[in-house]
C-alpha cells in the first residue's frame, strides 16, 4: 500500500487545488517557514479520519477550511484526496480486487464532514478502520507532529504502550473489541427487559 498523489482543495493555507505527487522512496518537502509544510502532514491525517482539532491546531474541525486573506475571500468547503497504489495487495481483504485506493474526505461549513472511499460514501469509522487494518492512519506513529517527540519523552508509560500497540497493528482490533462490548451490554440490557416483561406475563 503505497500513498501516490495527496491532492488538497481549500484546505488551510491551500485555497486553489494543489497535487503533491509522491513517488517511491524518500519525499522531501522544502520550504520557509509558513509556506505549509505542517499543513501537508495534517492534511494527510485528517483524510485519514483525524477528528480532535487540537490535532490539527485548530479550535473546531472547520478551522481546516481556508479563511481568507487579505485579497482572497474564505472557501465554503475543504476537500483532500488521497490516492493509494494497492496493486501489492497491502490494503485490507475487503480492497482485494481494486489496484488503487481513492479516499476523500470533505468538510462544508455548517454540514460536517463526509468520506468517500473509491466513490462510494463511508463513515468516518470505515476509514479510519482501513487504515488501522493496514497499522497506518492518523494516529500512525510514522507521522510525528512537531513538538511530539519531547510529548513522548514525558509521556506516562500507558500513553506509550498505545504508541507501541499501533506501531503492532492492533489498534483496529481494540476498536472492534470496544464496540463488541457496547453491543453485548445492548443486547443484556434487551434481554433484562424481556425477562421482565415475562415476568408480568407470568
Ligand atoms: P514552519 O516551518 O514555521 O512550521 P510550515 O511550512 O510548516 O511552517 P504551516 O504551519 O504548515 O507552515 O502553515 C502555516 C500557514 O498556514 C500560516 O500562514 C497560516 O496562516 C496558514 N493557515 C493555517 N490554517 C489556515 C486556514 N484555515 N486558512 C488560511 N490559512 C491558514
């Protein structure tokens, strides 16, 4: 699962549609500073389905979306678009039959966000759980933020583990284990009220 092409329309400081392609190897993005070279990063995660806007230095999720400047008018929306060669079949199963990855994410002020995988709509969770699936995603330790390093240095030690359980892969799976749970507490709570319904039946 290699990432190809990060293409971003109205997002932060990127007003006009803007494509960075990204080949094999090492990618190195230059710039002074305030050019947007964080922007980039954050980009990156927030497609993959980042929801805290202190991740992406922001007080709320549309402060993504380009404000203005002095001679440009703010945008009404934010869209980025990651592209993802899977023809060495690295994505989940489920993604078996398709060469490449097409993940969008867009936000509308006053409308939320909205995902697309390969053009069909999905939710935040489905993207977000591919990418875990894969031991990527906004959360991969392979994306360090600045200042993140000396966080981790002070960081207690079950903040650590976390780091380290993503790095395993396993992440997704403690999800899935979460929501399993809600569902078996659901389905004792459904099953305490029919037996109480059979008792004044009784
Ligand atoms: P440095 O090297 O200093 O860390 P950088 O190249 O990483 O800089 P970024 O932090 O990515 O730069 O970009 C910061 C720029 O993005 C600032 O000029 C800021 O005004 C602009 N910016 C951030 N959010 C928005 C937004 N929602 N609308 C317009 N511009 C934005």
């Amino acid at each position: 699962m290699q990432f190809t092409r990060l293409r971003l329309n109205g997002f932060k400081s990127f007003t006009d549609p803007t494509d960075l392609v990204i080949h094999r190897g090492l990618t190195g993005v230059v710039g002074p500073n305030g050019c947007g070279k964080s922007n980039l990063l954050e980009a990156l995660r927030w497609v993959m389905g980042e929801n805290r806007p202190t991740a992406m230095r922001g007080a709320g999720m549309e402060d993504v979306i380009f404000a203005g400047t002095d001679t440009r008018g703010a945008r009404h929306f934010a869209e980025v678009h990651l592209q993802i060669d899977n023809t060495d079949r690295l994505a989940p199963a489920a993604f078996n039959d398709a060469d490449q990855l097409d993940i969008v994410r867009r936000i509308t002020r006053d409308a939320g966000s909205a995902y697309k995988i390969n053009g069909k709509e999905a939710r935040a969770r489905d993207v977000q759980m591919l990418f875990a699936d894969a031991s990527t995603g906004a959360h991969s330790p392979a994306l360090v933020r600045q200042g993140q390093i000396s966080e981790l240095i002070n960081a207690k030690p079950k903040a650590r583990r976390r780091i380290l359980e993503e790095a395993a892969g396993i992440s997704g799976l403690y999800q899935r284990r979460h929501e399993a749970e809600l569902r078996l507490r659901a389905t004792e709570i459904n099953l305490e009220r029919i037996s109480d319904v059979i008792d004044q039946l009784a």
